[in-house]
C-alpha cells in the first residue's frame, strides 16, 4: 500500500495518521502528493504497523461531544454502573465487545465514574454515530472475550495491554485500581498476568503505583 492508501484504511485525517505514528504533517503531506518518496523500507515498516492497528486501533483523539450525533444514556440517572451499561448496550443494539474501563465495569474491578462519558469497545465504526463511542478495533479475537451479566467484554489481561496502548489520552485511575484489587485477590502477586514486552516497562510502573494504592486502601 501507498502512503493514501493506508491512511484511508485506518479512516484517519493527514494530521491524525501524522500523530499516530509520530510523524511530522507536512512530510505525510509531501508523500501523499508525490513531492518526495517515502523510503522503501519506511514503507514496509509503516504497512506493518497499519496492519496490526486495524486490528487493534490506537485511538490519538478524544472524540468531542457532537449535537447531529445520538446521546448515550447518563451515568448519572443510574444506580450503578451495570444498569447503566445494559442501557448502553440495549440502545446500541449490535455486536460490540466493552473494552478499557467498561470491561473493567463489567468484571466488578471498577466501578466508574458519576460523570463517565467516553465508552471503549471493539465493534463496527459506525458505533461512532453515538457520541463518546470510541472503537478501539473492528475485530477481536474470541479468546479475548468474557461474558460477565450478559455484556461482552475485553478480558483482563487484553484490558490491561489496551490501556498501555492508548496510555497517552487515557485516564490510567481504573486500570490502577483493577489492578490493585487483582494483586489482593491474587494473595498479593500479579500472577497471571501477561503484558506485551513492549508494554514490560510501563507495567512495572503501574504495578508500582497499585500496589502503594493497596497499601493505603487496606
């Protein structure tokens, strides 16, 4: 593929594929004009990373609240969060498999927050129709899917990877206390878990960082 033409499969802007591989707008711009050639093999590394982002997406921006696009139901109007995610699920009404803090939701490892507004979830782009959807990816594989009270979720240790993923515009807070509450219910070990090793740093950090949270919540 071509530089346009990898850029139209991930559905991103010029500016947002710049941003998602760290790459300045003006040369994607030069490139996808033919006013300089990308090198052969920036070529094969770049097709390589777009392949492995259609699966799982790194989502670079926040989408912001649009009036021509269909209001989720409030957090604030439900008594707890599952209620809450049931509604969401039942006027979605199509496949989709929760992600990121509703994964964590339907695990009972996070309860969320009062005014949460951004929903994650693998499923079809046009889930973008409903404001504060973000799809992480069209497909997900079913070993890394559980069903917890009859909604579809990213299981713990593909929860945990997708937060290292999208760590840069992600509020870390749920991971960090699911993780937590893993190294208590795991007799104070992270035994179990599997992280990517590019994502071996950043988890010994937030390992770090959940473990001190545990010590001042028991």
């Amino acid at each position: 593929m071509n530089i346009l033409e990898m850029r139209r499969c991930l559905g991103d802007t010029q500016s947002e594929f710049a941003q998602r591989y760290n790459i300045p707008y003006r040369t994607i711009q030069n490139w996808e004009s033919g006013l300089r050639k990308p090198p052969e093999y920036i070529l094969e590394l770049l097709e390589h990373k777009v392949q492995e982002d259609l699966i799982n997406k790194k989502t670079v921006i926040i989408p912001k609240y649009d009036s021509q696009k269909i209001d989720l139901p409030k957090r604030t109007e439900y008594r707890n969060y599952l209620d809450w995610l049931k509604s969401v699920n039942e006027l979605i009404d199509e496949p989709v498999v929760y992600a990121l803090n509703q994964a964590l939701m339907c695990q009972g490892m996070f309860n969320g927050y009062s005014d949460e507004y951004l929903v994650w979830v693998y499923g079809n782009d046009e889930l973008k129709r409903y404001n504060g959807v973000v799809v992480l990816g069209n497909n997900i594989d079913d070993c890394y899917v559980e069903n917890h009270c009859g909604l579809h979720c990213t299981n713990f240790n593909r929860t945990l990877n997708d937060s290292f993923a999208n760590e840069d515009i992600l509020d870390m807070q749920g991971i960090t206390e699911a993780l937590s509450k893993y190294y208590f219910t795991h007799n104070e070990t992270f035994n179990g878990i599997y992280v990517e090793p590019k994502y071996q740093k950043s988890f010994k950090k937030l390992a770090q960082y959940a473990k001190e949270y545990y010590d001042n919540n028991v």
